[in-house]
C-alpha cells in the first residue's frame, strides 16, 4: 500500500499543481480569460477520446508501470515548453502544447485506480478505496495551495518548475511498483474490446447514474476552476489566493472520506455519490454571500465536508458493478468522461464568467451540480 500511493498521490500532486498553474501562466503572461479557458480545456480535452483506448489496451497489457512513466515523462517536458513560450510566441500553442501532455492525462485519474482489485483482497478494498480518494484529496490539498504560495512568493515560473519536480520523483515512484498481468482477454479484437468497455458503462444502470452525476461534476468543477482566480480581486487578494480556496475543499473532502468509511459500506455507492454531489452544490450557492476571504474559505471547507464521499462512492461503484477484465476500460473511460467535461466547463468560463460576473457564475455552478445530482437519478 504505501508504495502504490506515494506513486499515485506523487503523480497526482503534479497533475492538480498542472490544471491550477495554466491558468495562472496564462493570465499572467497574456491577460486572457479567454485563452486561459482554452489552454485549460485543451489539456483535459483529448482524454474523451484516449481514455476509452488506453483503458482497453491497459486491460490487455503488462506494461502498466511504463506507461504511466511515459505519462509523466511527457507532462515534464510540455510544462518545461509552456515555460519558454507562453506569453512569447503565437497564442495557439499554449493549447497545443497542452493537448498533448493531457493525451494520456486518464492514466493519472483511472489507470493508476484500475490497479486497485489486482493489489488489493477483496476484503481490504474498501479502506483502500478511502485511501485512494484520500490520495486524490491530499494531492487536490497540496496542489493548488503549493502553486498559489510558489506563485505569490517567488513567481509562476517557479511553480512550473515545482510541477516538472514533481513529475520526475513520480517517475521514481511508479518504478517501484509490482508488475501486474493482464486481466483482460488478447484474444479479443482491440477495438471490441474498446466498445465493450463502453457498452458497459451504457447498459449498467447503478454504474451509469455514478458515472453520469461525477461527469457532470467536473464540468461545473471546470466552470469553478476559471472563476475563482476572477473571483478573488473582488475580496481584495491577488487571484493566486483561489488556490487555497480549492485546499480548503480538499481538506474538508479528505477528512469526511477517511472518517466515514463504514458508513458509507452499507449505503448502495450511487447514492451516496449523488446526495453528495447535491449537498456540494447547495453549499456553493452560498459562496456569493461572502464578504471576506476568511469567510469564503469556511465556506468552502464546509463544501468539501460535505462532498467527501463522492469519490470512494465512485470507486466503489465501478468496482461493484463491473467484472475485473473490465476495470482499467471502465476506469479510464469514466476518467476521460470527467477530464474532457471539465475541459469544456473551462473552455465555456473563459468566455460565460466576464459576460455575466463571478457572482453569477458560482450560483449557477452550485444550481448545476444539484441538477447533475438529479439527472444522474434520473438516468438509473
């Protein structure tokens, strides 16, 4: 357990400093909400379309360990690119180059996770269910908050090269971890292997209202990325201070995750993600009414208290509801689902939150996830 996690929540830190660092290079260097959206949504966009492949070909493989090393080998290098040209050369590359460290973005979110059932018995998935959302919240804590005191202390340069650090010990890291076999069968055609993987997130009911409530999720969490940055100059702080906005959610977040464990084993997981999802988005209404940044980081700890249970649902129900030669299709595929939602939620803030306000914007995010909490009801 411990060298899977210092792996995964290694890898993860830098992917959580990553979504919060290009806006704030972006904005810095251009001024641009707009291409800050586009740069945002450019990284997170191309795993709808890689998430279901690499999935199929992660059930089929032995090299689990080499591509996730590739993954944060090229997330190293495009950041260290970002480095030299955005703000310095045509605007279009930013996105570009971002494209292509999120192409392989779903083995951080759903590859390193389908590991779970083939490192752990079957009667200790549970805690290590509460652990790897444990490992998502400490990596979402450390990742924004490191990238706004890196920023406001010493500059956004420094950040990124905090992120390219980061990276390379994650590399470390994933070499110390067990080879796994493939679970799937290779007999089967690769591409029927990657339908199937879909099929079964379309026809399973109880997998198809988590998967779709949790999309939906990270679209407005996308919208939220863009907006509160915006938001902060409106309290009287630099817009690096959102970074300790989104630590005091995942604060909140990891501790409910930890402590309600038993709990949440005798409640059916789909339930537990929506009731989650929909107390989350009645507390981000609430934001608005703050006067102060002491007051909007109470309510955002008391945002993340409530939503804890959300990600060890999740697992829990991909992992109930799916056979083990389908984890690393359903992980990744659910994983690419949520990265290119919020890939559009930020691509949609860059041009909705200075035409209508960041006030706005956060009411109509909190209304969003109680609606994504009711559709995804509705979809079961």
């Amino acid at each position: 357990m411990p060298s899977y996690y210092l792996a995964a929540t290694l890898a993860r830190f830098a992917d959580e400093m990553v979504a919060f660092t290009l806006v704030l290079l972006v904005l810095e260097r251009t001024d641009s909400p707009t291409l800050a959206g586009l740069t945002g949504a450019a990284y997170a966009l191309p795993a709808i379309v890689t998430g279901p492949l690499l999935g199929a070909w992660l059930d089929r493989t032995a090299y689990r360990r080499s591509a996730l090393a590739i993954n944060q080998a090229a997330l190293a290098a495009v950041m260290l690119a970002l480095l030299a040209l955005t703000g310095h050369a045509a605007s279009w590359l930013s996105p570009a180059l971002a494209a292509v460290a999120g192409a392989t973005l779903p083995m951080v979110s759903g590859g390193l996770t389908s590991m779970l059932p083939s490192l752990f018995r079957q009667d200790r998935l549970a805690r290590a269910n509460s652990f790897e959302a444990a490992s998502f919240s400490s990596a979402a804590i450390a990742g924004p908050a490191t990238a706004a005191t890196v920023t406001a202390a010493v500059s956004i340069e420094a950040a990124v090269v905090v992120i390219v650090v980061a990276a390379t010990l994650s590399i470390v890291a994933i070499g110390r971890l067990p080879a796994l076999p493939p679970v799937g069968s290779t007999g089967e055609p690769f591409l029927a292997s990657v339908v199937g993987g879909l099929q079964h997130l379309a026809r399973t009911p109880r997998l198809r209202a988590s998967t779709v409530t949790t999309t939906l999720l990270m679209g407005f969490s996308g919208v939220l990325l863009i907006t509160l940055p915006l938001h902060m100059p409106s309290l009287g702080h630099p817009e690096s201070a959102a970074g300790y906005l989104w630590t005091a959610v995942e604060v909140g977040s990891v501790t409910t995750a930890l402590l309600l464990g038993r709990l949440r084993s005798s409640w059916r997981p789909e339930y537990v993600v929506m009731l989650s999802v929909a107390a989350y988005g009645l507390v981000l209404t609430t934001w608005p009414l703050a006067s102060s940044l002491a007051v909007l980081l109470l309510l955002a700890l008391l945002a993340g208290l409530v939503e804890g249970p959300t990600l060890p649902a999740m697992f829990a129900a991909r992992q109930q509801y799916s056979p083990p030669a389908l984890q690393g299709r359903v992980s990744t595929t659910a994983a690419s689902l949520r990265v290119g939602t919020s890939a559009l939620g930020q691509a949609t803030a860059g041009a909705l939150v200075p035409t209508i306000g960041t006030q706005a914007s956060l009411v109509l995010v909190g209304a969003g996830l109680t609606a994504a909490a009711l559709t995804g009801r509705l979809s079961s």
